[in-house]
C-alpha cells in the first residue's frame, strides 16, 4: 500500500512503546520532542523523556518510538508556521 493511502494510526503501550503508521516526515527530535509530520499534512508532536526515534521507514510511512511519553499533540502546520513568522511562537 502506497503511503499516501496509507491511514495514519498511533498505538500506545504502557507510556513506553509507542507504534505509529501514516508518517511522511520527520521535521526534528531530541530526547523530549520528536516532531513530524503526518500523510494529511497535520503536525504532530510526541513529548516525554529519554525518547529515541526506534524506525523509521519513509517508503510506508511506520515508525517505532521507545522512551516515556508524556504527551501527542497534533497542529496545523500552516497556522503554526504563520505564528512562527508574526512572532507569536506560543501554540
């Protein structure tokens, strides 16, 4: 199945072993936020501690994250990016 029609799903396991599908890119990471974006263009954000980017597969879209998670966010990329260049960097 093509990426592009591939649904974006995110399973979690006990806060430490996270599985997501329908991711297009990978926009930065750290050990306290990995951010990415997903196949619809959505902005997506996972935050905790001692993170690490286990896979990552451009071609399907999976990615395997271990680490604790203390939080997903998701965001408009394009309102989140007009923030950035008004100077408002909150949200």
């Amino acid at each position: 199945m093509d990426m592009e029609q591939k649904a974006h799903a995110i399973s979690l396991c006990e806060r430490r072993a996270l599985v997501l599908t329908g991711i297009r890119s990978i926009e930065g990471f750290d050990e306290e936020n990995i951010i990415m974006k997903t196949a619809d263009d959505d902005g997506l954000s996972v935050q905790g501690k001692e993170l690490h980017v286990d896979k990552f597969d451009a071609d399907t879209g999976d990615m395997a994250v271990s680490g604790v998670v203390e939080a997903i966010v998701y965001y408009d990329v394009k309102k989140r990016r007009d923030r950035w260049r008004s100077g408002r960097k909150n949200g």
